[in-house]
C-alpha cells in the first residue's frame, strides 16, 4: 500500500507475515497512517479500506479517523473531543480507566468507531448543536428494515446511517445535503500502539 509521508510518497508493501519484521513495526506504519489521515491526507476512502485491511476487523461500519482536540475529566467519565480531517467535530464519552488505558490525550490520533444504529440522520437544516456531522446523501440501499444511507463527509470519509421503513417521509435521495447525530456514548475510541 501507499502513503504520503511529510517528505514524500513511501511504498509500503505487506505480501506475507514473514515480510513484516515486527509488530512494533506494524505499529509505527499504522500510527503514521492515522497521523496522516487526522492532518487531511488525500484519497481518504482508499486509506480507510486500506486500513480496515491491516487492523482490527469489526461490526462498527462507521470507522473515522480524527485527532483529540480536547479531553476534559469528569469524576468517571472523560469528554474526548475530537477534530476531523475535514474540520468537523465529535465528542465521545468514554470511562476514565479506558482514557488511562489507551493514553487518550490532545494531540493524540485515534479512530472513532461507532454502529450504523447509532447514526440518526437529521435534516441539512438542524440545528448545529452536539454530535452533528453533515454530508451529501452519496448511496441508498433499501433493506426490509428500511433505507441504509453511505453519507459522504466534505474530507472523503463516509457514514453509514439507517432511515427506518417506518418513517413516513421518503428517504433521502442521492446527492442531497443531509446531518448524521450520534450519541456521544454510542463512540468508542481506538488506538494505535
């Protein structure tokens, strides 16, 4: 795979495990990626799958690189803001021990992840308060459940989000501007070591 490093473009290639020298290796390559991606690296989707290949596998479809903005402490619980590449904003709450535990500090590059269930998607025209993020309806899909929604965000990233068969309006059609909500506890952080 390929990423482009502050000084230049630098070939990556894995075809084995034997090619890969060490974890601690695999890490570094890994965090460097994120660096890159949180600073507005080019071509954000390839990276994102590119990334999905080399890490850990999960259920969570929505997968958004960011940089922690700030992170304030709150008896248990930590507030973690987060800055995207494309300059929008979440916030997640996670347990003080697991801010401990993966080092969670400003500065640091981490991986929101949180389920298409959490995605609640809003009108272009909602109010801009908590987790907002807005995009342009990029693909639909109709399911049995209802309408799944790939939202595409200004940076190149996309969210997942449902529109429920129940809902009594029409989906959202491609190309229109629409908001994605999720719960500040539905995100879960993750690290590279």
């Amino acid at each position: 795979f390929f990423f482009q490093a502050e000084d230049g473009i630098r070939d990556y290639k894995v075809t084995g495990v034997s090619d890969v020298c060490s974890s601690d290796l695999l890490h570094a390559k890994q965090q460097a990626f994120l660096d890159w991606v949180a600073r507005g690296g080019s071509d954000i989707e390839h990276y994102i799958q590119m990334l999905g290949r080399l890490s850990l596998r999960t259920s969570a479809r929505n997968q958004l690189a960011a940089r922690v903005s700030t992170c304030v402490q709150d008896g248990l619980s930590a507030q973690v803001g987060l800055k995207l590449a494309d300059g929008q904003s979440l916030t997640a709450t996670i347990s003080r021990r697991s801010r401990q535990v993966l080092g969670i500090e400003v500065g640091k590059t981490v991986v929101a992840l949180f389920k298409i269930s959490a995605a609640v998607i809003v009108a272009a025209d909602h109010p801009a308060h908590g987790n907002l993020l807005r995009g342009v309806v990029g693909q639909t899909e109709a399911t049995d459940a209802g309408t799944e929604i790939a939202i595409a965000l200004p940076g190149g990233s996309t969210v997942h989000g449902l529109w429920p068969a129940s809902e009594s309006a029409p989906a959202p059609a491609v190309g229109q501007a629409i908001g994605v909500v999720v719960d500040p506890s539905a995100i879960l952080l993750a690290v590279s070591e």
